[in-house]
C-alpha cells in the first residue's frame, strides 16, 4: 500500500515501551483475546521460559508479577504482543525507537538488534541478578517531584557528604517536573526529608525492593555480562535511542554494551526525548505497552509534543488517525 510505504519510508514517528511499573494484572488481555499475532506472542513466552504466562500476566495475582525476574519478561511479552498486532494491522514503521529501562529491550527486539525469544531469557535472567543484587530491605526509590534537578543534586551531595558514603543516587531524570531517586534505604529516607523541606510537591515512594539504577546494581551488571551472547544480537534496522547516554545507535556492539551500562547507570528520559526530537526529528511518540506512563512524561517534557499511548484495542483508532494524517 502507498500510505506504508510513505510511512515506512519518510516516518516522524518514534515507538516507545514502558519499563518495570508499568505492570498490572491483565494487561494486554483484549489483545490476546482479539489478535492471533498477540496470542502467538503469548505462547511463544511461554514455551522459551517454559512458565505459564498466560496464568502469570492475567490470573496469578500481583505479589507473582510483581517479582522482578517475572515483571520483566512479563512486561516484553505484552508490549510485543502489542507491537506485533500494529505491525500487521497498520504497516507502521517507526524512524527511531528506545524504551524505559527494561523498555529499551523492547526496542531493541522491535528494531531487529535481539529476536524476542533471546530477548526473553536476557530479561528473565536480568530480573533475576536486579532481584538478588541487595540483600532485601537494602534500598528504595522514590520518585520526587515538582523539584528541580539541581536542587535535588545539592541535597544527595550534602546526604552523602554527612554520612561520608555514596549511599543515594539520581536514578531516572524522567521529565522537567520528575526525578526518580534511588539508593541505601536510610539514605533515601533523610534524602526525602530534605527534599519536602526544599518545596518538593509530592514524594512517591516507588514498590521496588531493590535501587535500580544505581552502582549498588554493579554485580547484577557483572553476572549479565557474563550471560550475554554478543554473537546473537545484529546490527538494528533503525535507530536506538540509549538509556544511558540520550543518544542513538543500532551497532550491534554499541547495544550489548549500552545495555549493560543502562543497569548501573541513571536513566536520562528526559534529554533522550528531546534528542529524539531534534536528532531524528520526531513529531509523533507512539507508546506501545500496558501503561500511558510514558505519553504522559513526554508531554511533560515537550508540552507540544503529540505522544499516545496504545494500551488497548479500544485505542488502536488513534492508529488510524496517524495513517489518516499521513
């Protein structure tokens, strides 16, 4: 079809997946219920992981998804189940992709630089090494906002200056209004005093048990490293924006060790976004996934930006909007 190929060929959209949050008994259950390419997925999951993932995604319970060696494979299930229902309903073709943390695998399986059963077994095992990396109770995060990047970097600094110990760490810069922090539980807890006596408007205590993104994660990187095969990942068929650096690739090098190094290192949503922008010139954001997280934390970054989130079948008719328009 012509109106493909245009969007295939000349496309100002970009695709992005929602990471480790995003989660929530019965996510993806229209899709699988309506779209055999979605169901495939699902079976697929199953068959490489060699677990019930139907059972785990739509009917164990949260305390079973919310393990993060089952989140993780969870959460890369369903945003391809979705992904594959609009390759082949829509034809669409995005010009660059990236994701949220565990999102990024997402988009590496969507831009050909991992096939998803690959993809499968690297998250699974990456939950696991995130899961065990700190002894339980270790760490939290806390997603502060309505505070200033700088203001909460004077506060780490003057938490980990007294105490004489890196304990607590910027983890995602999410967008203008949004910092995730993370770090050694009592180190957050002083952080999040200061941090509401220096005018924060809301301090959100995340449900992990572990702090992500930070060097305390350093092991769970080593064992990774360790389990990756570089020989299976290829060169992308089109570009990659990083967690870690905001910036783009598709070598098939540059993704095995982009993301290693995101484990370890802050999340920069927020200059990623505005690189998507202005390297690749992106207009349209496309999340693809159980949530509307990420739609919502572009808008936030960039007030024009025209971002949606398909979440749902009902919200696939957005899709026709963008082929309209196109």
């Amino acid at each position: 079809m012509e109106t493909e190929k245009a969007l295939n060929l000349n496309s100002n959209i970009a695709f992005v997946f929602p990471g480790q949050g995003s989660q929530h008994i019965g996510m993806g259950k229209d899709f699988f219920e309506n779209f055999s390419e979605a169901r495939h997925v699902l079976e697929e999951s199953s068959d490489v992981l060699k677990q019930d993932m139907k059972d785990l995604i739509l009917g164990s319970g949260e305390s079973a998804l919310n393990l993060t060696e089952n989140t993780q494979p969870a959460l890369l299930t369903v945003s391809i189940a979705i992904l594959r229902v609009i390759e082949k309903e829509f034809g669409l073709k995005p010009k660059c992709v990236s994701g949220h943390s565990l999102g990024e695998y997402t988009a590496n399986v969507s831009a050909g630089s991992i096939d998803f059963n690959y993809a499968l077994l690297i998250v699974k095992k990456r939950g696991l090494f995130m899961q065990t990396a700190c002894p339980v109770g270790f760490g939290k995060m806390a997603a502060v906002i309505g505070l200033d990047d700088a203001v909460i970097k004077n506060v780490i600094k003057e938490v980990n200056d007294a105490k004489n110990e890196e304990g607590v760490f910027i983890a995602n810069l999410n967008s203008t209004i949004q910092t995730v922090i993370s770090g050694i539980s009592s180190f957050i807890d002083e952080t999040c005093a200061l941090l509401k006596e220096k005018g924060a408007k809301k301090i959100v205590m995340i449900p992990v048990s572990a702090p992500f993104h930070t060097p305390f994660m350093a092991k769970a990187k080593e064992n990774l490293s360790m389990f990756i095969d570089a020989s299976r990942f290829n060169d992308a068929g089109f570009e990659i924006f990083s967690n870690a650096t905001s910036l783009n690739y598709f070598k098939k090098d540059d993704a095995v060790r982009l993301l290693l190094e995101q484990i370890t290192s802050p999340v920069m949503w927020k200059d990623l976004v505005i690189n998507m922008e202005k390297i690749s010139g992106i207009t349209k954001f496309i999340e693809i996934g159980p949530s509307n997280v990420l739609s919502g934390l572009i808008k936030r970054i960039d007030k024009n930006a025209d971002a949606v989130s398909i979440n749902s079948v009902d919200s696939l008719k957005e899709l026709d909007k963008i082929k309209l328009e196109n």
